[in-house]
C-alpha cells in the first residue's frame, strides 16, 4: 500500500510516536498547579511552547494550543472581529482558503458582518494588487492561506501582509499546510496550525497572535492559555507535536528538493500517459509534495476507489468535502476541471519506486473506469440553428461525456446547447472547452436545468 494524501493527514513522525510515549509518564498532571506532578507538566508545556515559537518566529507567550487547526482558526477569526469590531464588521478572505476560514467568515455574514472574496487566477493563486484593493476603512480582518490544501499553491503571504500592515488591518494566516516545509515569510498577525498535518498527533491545533493585536476570545474562558483556548491541556500530545514540528524543520531541505523531484516526474508523466488529463496548480510556487490533476470522462469517486483496490490512498476532489456531490470550492474558483479529480500528496520518505508503480497503474484504472461509464445516449435534437444535448439528470461526468460526444455533428462555427441540472456542469463545460479548444459563450435560461452555449471552433 502507498499512501499518496498526506495533505489530509501525514503519517505519524517516529519522533512525535516517541515523544508521545515519553511524556505520557511526566506530563499527565495539571500543568496549573504547584506541587511536583504540575510542575513536571508544566516544565514539559513551557518547553513545547519554547520548541514551537522558535519554529513559526514568534515569542512563546504569543503561542496558544487549540484543541484543533479548525478550532485555532474560528478563535483567531472570532477573536480578532471582537476585538477590533469598533473598527468596522468587513472581513477578507480568498476564495480558495480552508473551509474552516470559509465557514467563520459565513458566520460572520449571518451575525450581520460583511465579507470580500477575493478571486484567484487558474493557478489558484490571489493577485496582491486585488487583495490590497478589496482593504477598506472598515477591514477588521484579512485571511490568506500560505499555501493551498488541494492544489499547493504558495500565496504570496509576503506582499499581502505588506499591504495590510500599511493599512493597519491584521492578516491572519493559516499555515496549516506549509508550516512543516518553514516559517511564514512576511509580517503577518495571526497565525493557525494543526499538527497532523505535519507528523504530529491529531487534535492539537496552533494559534498565534502577536502582541499589539485586538483580541477579544469568545465564548466561555478560563484560565487555560491565556484565557484564549478553554479547557485542559493534552500535554503528551503537545509535546509530540513540538517535537515532531523540530524533526521534521530538520529534514524540509533534503526532503523539499526530493519529493519536488518525484512531483515533477508526475506532473510530467500524467498528460503524457493518460489522455484528456489537465495538470491543476501554480507549476513553480508550490509546496514541495502536492500535484493535482483531472481527467476527464471520469468520476473522481470511482477513480479514487479504483486507485484504492490498486494500493493507492489518494483524494479526490477536495479535501474537506469529497463525500458531497458539489464541485469543491478551490477549483471552482480556479475554473478549472473538476470532474476525475485526483490530488497526490507524498509524505516524507515516499520512495521512487511507489511513483513509478503510481504511474504504472494509473493508465490502466483510468481506462477502465471511462469504459465503465461510457455514457448513456442523452436525447439530441435541433432547434434553430443549434444543437440541443438534453443531460437532465444526469450527474458528472456524464453531460461532459455526451458533449465530446456530440461536438463533431456540429458544423465548425455550430453551437451546441447543453441542458444539465448537476451543479458541476456549471465548472465542468466551461473548462472542457478550455482543454479541448472550443468556445464557451456562457449560460441561458432554460424550462429545466441550465443551458450552457458552447460554439465549435474546429
């Protein structure tokens, strides 16, 4: 078995497994009380948020443990606009950022607040010039992910915050991704992590903020944290995830220049073996381990589960919502394909040799599951001059599959008008076109379903 997602959750660092084991005897007192067992507790929790600091480029006591990176982002997001709220209600955001990021600034907007989406190009990466444009008087905060979850694409985190410090807004970034690679560039406000993603345990998140910023936590407070994460500290677990965030730093360099090699090798290999393939993401600013391709023709479920029964664990769509039928939001934004697909991401020590069987089986298992899907005939009929291909009802691929169908029956100059119902047609048609060199003109009204207007250019 190769496991190919460590985007999602790397395996356990064989640091933070010793670590963990270590501290399970010294760290399980409260680290809040004054007798030896809490001050054992305590020695190891200062010594994890000493480890941690010096990692990310801040001072210890502006380090907090959240319980998770998802809870470390609500509270920084929550805090900051309680805390700056005299200022104004705007929040910033991406629009390719981490549900987590996402579902605050919803809740924001439902408390009454207003929210920007700032827009990215195909590469899924933000203009800085657009992001500071969307800074206003009332900005209580800005967002910027480091690096993209689904895709890899770096940010330019530098140039935003340079942006956001001359209009005094705080940037919070959620370095989740690239925080085991090293230290956000720039001078952000507000930083969120979480360990899995870097060879820690789950269920210990990182929250930092920089002193000068307005904070005000929400919700219930205690005296845990600096009153900012509420409840008892899993201290084993903290300790593992300081230890392994350490080992890993020391290892990036040899391991970066590595696991870039082997991505290379597949976003070379993929268009080149498979057909009808699109490479997604920024080729050159990206995170060392993530490449992320679709197919088309192909329903990225059955492509997932195919590559399983081959011995390769990989996701599918995004990374937060591949178990619902909508198209995930980072490549909705990017406007690039999202049916068939596929995102690798390669955990420290991913050998040559598991990439090579990678690219072996991939051909075959992307072949057989266009041939199982094969498309039913969809019902064509003329109206007019255009063509009218009726894919109601039908789920994707399908009405992308009966389009390249169709196209050739369609004099050069022709349009096609394609009735879908399925939210992913929405993203699919238009990017079919782009790959496939035909005109998209854009959507009209229909009784049923949508109608996508795509024009034959050869």
């Amino acid at each position: 078995m190769a496991y190919f997602d460590a985007a999602s959750a790397a395996p356990l660092h064989p640091v933070a497994r010793q670590a963990l084991l270590a501290s399970l005897d010294e760290g399980w007192a409260d680290p809040a009380r004054l007798y030896r067992e809490g001050r054992k507790a305590r020695l190891l929790l200062d010594a994890a948020r000493e480890a941690v600091a010096e990692a990310v480029g801040c001072r210890a006591d502006e380090v907090v443990f959240t319980s998770s990176g998802t809870r470390a982002v609500h509270s920084g997001v929550s805090g900051v606009l309680a805390g700056r709220r005299r200022v104004g209600r705007h929040l910033i955001v991406s629009s390719v950022e981490h549900s987590s990021v996402l579902h605050s600034a919803e809740a924001h907007e439902a408390a009454g607040g207003t929210v920007t989406r700032v827009p990215v190009d195909r590469s899924g990466a933000v203009d800085p010039s657009v992001y500071a444009a969307a800074l206003r008087e009332d900005t209580a905060l800005a967002c910027l992910q480091s690096a993209n979850h689904e895709v890899g694409t770096v940010q330019p985190v530098a140039e935003v915050a340079e942006a956001c410090r001359a209009a005094g807004v705080p940037l919070l970034v959620d370095a989740a991704q690239s925080l085991g690679w090293g230290p956000v560039a720039g001078d952000w406000s507000l930083l969120a992590a979480s360990a899995h993603k870097w060879g820690g345990p789950s269920g210990v998140g990182l929250l930092v903020v920089r002193k000068g910023v307005r904070f005000a936590p929400q919700g219930p407070a205690d005296e845990r944290e600096s009153g900012r994460a509420p409840g008892f500290e899993n201290i084993p677990a903290i300790v593992a995830a300081a230890a392994s965030l350490r080992a890993v730093r020391a290892e990036a360099d040899a391991e970066a220049v590595r696991l870039r090699g082997l991505t290379d090798r597949i976003r070379a290999r993929v268009p080149e073996l498979v057909p009808d393939v699109e490479v997604v993401g920024e080729p050159e600013r990206r995170l060392p381990g993530i490449v992320t391709f679709s197919c088309l023709y192909v329903d990225g479920e059955a492509l997932l589960h195919e590559l399983d029964r081959e011995g390769f664990s990989v996701s599918s769509g995004s990374s937060c919502t591949s178990s619902t039928l909508t198209p995930s939001h980072v490549l909705r934004a990017m406007g690039v394909l999202s049916e068939g697909n596929v995102r690798v991401s390669l955990p420290p020590g991913t050998v040559s040799e598991e990439v090579d069987a990678f690219l072996e089986v991939l051909p075959r298992v992307v072949a057989g599951v266009r041939e199982k899907l094969g498309a039913p005939s969809a019902a064509v009929v003329r109206q007019d001059d255009a063509l009218v291909l009726d894919a109601l009802g039908k789920l994707c691929p399908l009405p992308v599959i009966e389009l390249a169908k169709v196209i050739g029956e369609v004099p050069v100059g022709g349009t096609v008008r394609v009735l879908a119902d399925d939210a992913a047609a929405r993203q699919d048609i238009p990017a079919w076109c782009e790959m496939r060199g035909q005109e998209y003109l854009g959507e009209e009204p229909a009784e049923q379903g949508t109608a996508y207007v795509v024009r034959r250019t050869g």
